[in-house]
C-alpha cells in the first residue's frame, strides 16, 4: 500500500485557506469556518502594520538577508530603501541566490550567515532540514504556470482531438512532446516541442502540482488515498515525468536567457511546446510574443500548488533579533507589499487591493489551491513515486 507520511491536517487546512483569502479565490470546501480563518490572517496582517507606530529610528542592526533571486529586483529597489528611512541604523545586506543554493547552505550550516532565509515556496524550504511551517512568514505569491504559442497548443488540441480552447493537462502536454517535432501534429510547422521544467523550485512546485491534478488531490491524503485507490494515478504521474524535461536548473535561465532556449532565435517558443515557469514572468513574456506576432497562452493546472516565497527569522534574539522582526514587519506593510506588483508578483497583505492594475489581467483568480506537503518527509515520498527516474536525482534532500 503506497503510504505518505502524514502530518496535521489542521495546519495545511489554514495555510489553504490563508492562500485563498490572500488572492481573492473563492473556496467551496472552506465555507463556514473560512471566514473565521480569513479574520485571524486579517489580525496578523493589522499587527504588522503598526510599522508607523513603532520607533525603529533608534533600532541598531546588522541583516544578511538571504532570499529568492525572484524577489531580489523587489527587495533592492523598493523594500530596503524605504525600509532604510524609518529604521536608518539597520543595515541590510542581500544574498540573492536560487532557493536550491539557499536550502543547501542553510544545511550545510547556514553557510551564508542568514539572518533571514527567504525561498521560493514551502516545497522549495521543506528540504532545509531546519525548516518548520509554523515560524513563516508568506511575504509575496506567485503560482507555477505553463507557458507556450498559441498556435502550437492549439495544433496539440486538434492533434489530441480536444476541442478548441479544452484545458491541457501535464500528461497532454507529455503526450504531444513524444512527436517531437511540431511538422509532426501540424503540416508545415518548423521547431519542436519540448515540454520543460526546472530542477528549481519553479519545477518542484509544478511537479508537485501535477501530481495533485493528476489525482484530482487537494493534499496529500488525497494524493495517498488515490495512489492506493488507483494504480492508473501512479502510472500517470510516471509518465508525466518521464516525459517532461527536466535539467536547467534557473527558472531565469529557462524563461528569458538565450541559454534557457525559450527565448530561440528562430523565435520565442520554437524549441518548445511549453514551458513551466513564475506567473511573474507572464508580462514580460506577453511583449517578447507580441513582439514577434504571436499569442501567449498561459496554463494554469487544475489544481496548483503557490509559491509563496516564505520568510523565517533565523536570528531571533538579541538586537538582530529585534531587526530581523521589524524587517519582516515592513515586508507586509502595504507600502511595501505594493512594489511587488511592479515585478509580477501578488501581494501576499489582502488590504492591497490590485483590481484595477494593469497587472491584474495576468492574474487568474478562477484557481483551485491545493495544500503544500507539511513536512520534508511528505516531499520526499512525493518524489519517490518517480524515484527510479535518474533524473529525480536532481531533487536533493
């Protein structure tokens, strides 16, 4: 009997919740209790924007923020200036990397120095072995899509004999790729259809959220119970797998930079069926198809998994202590949480309203969220439905 390694229901319940309440999404499985939860997070959120009333002018530190590289362009520009004139005797200093290198460095014995450890999602932060759910912070969102020309996806619609505008699943995608080659599924199409994800937490969370769609899963009892109920589930999530490439390990890389291949002199998408990348990136993404008289076409899984770019305060005592608290304080203030909009991202403060920025068209609140694993444990048996897979080895714990 395939048995994840279970942990409080009660937490991963609250941590969707709070997901929803954040974006906006309407949540059937929550009606009742949800608002109860939604006014507890709304409490939080009053408790860290008393920033005005406390005096930070007087608060000396020294910060070594390790975060995300996603959020490096937000925390440079706009967190720490702004941050710097209500507590100017704390100094801050940025360690941007990808959440793999962070994760690795805070096992090695936080090598780094971090006094604040920000990664890219629960899913990436589950394989620090320090890590607990509980002391997080969620300090921006921002789910895992998959991305790729319209004209192409729609050729693997009529190739799959799925009507127009059909959802695409992970194993349609796969399914599509083993052609290869796009003159394959359409007469007189040039290019290829690699379908790829990264080895970074860009990849891990849309593996994790592919898995939970394949199972029809909201968390991981449902993913336990289905892989017992069913064999097809594991059989298809294998195949996903083994079918997606999965080996850049930079979603920057894979998503803009020439060596990502996305970006393809012969055009944008030419190497690929789609790719799997940050919703952050969807504008920037949007002008380079425009640019080259193509339609972007994002898709969401049926049920994702969000990156929500936790914080934890490694240092808590002490006057470091007491500016690690402010910092992430200022983080979820409103004036802060507003430039995330500005690099793609969705606030995680809920009294941020965005419904009328430009930004908001590439926000799709019509998602269902499933809960993250818990516990490093219940990541590592989510893996291991495809651990005799090489390149699984990627996922390091």
């Amino acid at each position: 009997m395939y048995k994840l390694h279970l942990y409080t229901k009660t937490t991963l319940t609250a941590f969707l919740a709070t997901l929803a309440f954040t974006l906006g999404i309407s949540s059937y499985a929550y009606a009742g209790w949800f608002d109860k939860i939604s006014s507890l997070w709304g409490q939080t959120v009053e408790t860290t924007q008393n920033v005005y009333a406390e005096n930070w002018s007087i608060l000396p530190g020294n910060i070594r923020l390790c975060v995300a590289k996603e959020l490096k362009g937000w925390i440079n520009s706009n967190v720490i200036p702004r941050f710097a004139t209500k507590a100017p005797r704390i100094s801050v200093i940025v360690e941007a990397h990808g959440s793999g290198t962070l994760v690795d460095a805070m096992n090695a014995g936080n090598t780094m120095r971090c006094d604040i450890l920000i990664t890219g999602s629960d899913v990436a932060a589950m394989r620090w072995n320090g890590y607990n759910i509980r002391n997080r912070t969620s300090v921006a969102y921002s789910p895992t899509v998959w991305v790729g020309d319209k004209e192409k996806l729609d050729a693997a619609r009529a190739y799959l004999k799925k009507a127009a505008g059909d959802r695409l699943t992970c194993n349609d995608l796969v399914e599509v790729s083993k052609k290869r080659r796009y003159s394959r599924i359409k007469a007189g199409g040039r290019g290829r259809l690699m379908v790829e994800m990264t080895t970074s937490n860009s990849g891990q969370s849309m593996y994790t959220s592919c898995v939970y769609s394949i199972a029809d899963a909201l968390d991981p009892q449902e993913v336990e119970s289905k892989l017992n109920q069913e064999p097809a589930v594991e059989d298809k999530v294998r195949a996903f797998f083994k079918g997606v490439t999965f080996r850049q390990n930079s979603t920057t890389t894979l998503t803009i930079k020439p060596r990502g291949q996305f970006m393809h002199p012969n055009g944008i998408s030419y190497k690929h069926l789609a790719i799997a990348t940050y919703e952050s990136f969807l504008p920037q993404l949007d002008k380079e198809f425009t640019k080259q008289g193509k339609v972007m076409e994002v898709i969401y899984p049926r049920i994702s998994i969000l990156n929500n770019f936790p914080a934890v305060r490694i240092t808590t005592t002490g006057k470091n202590g007491k500016a690690t608290e402010a910092f992430i304080k200022y983080m979820m203030s409103e004036e802060a949480q507003r430039g995330l909009l500005r690099f793609g991202f969705r606030p995680a403060n809920p009294k941020v309203n965005y419904s009328g920025e430009h930004i908001a068209k590439y926000f799709n609140n019509n998602i269902e969220v499933g809960d993250a694993p818990a516990s490093q444990q219940m990541l590592r048996d989510m893996w291991g439905i495809v651990s005799d897979e090489p390149k699984a080895k990627a996922v390091r714990f």
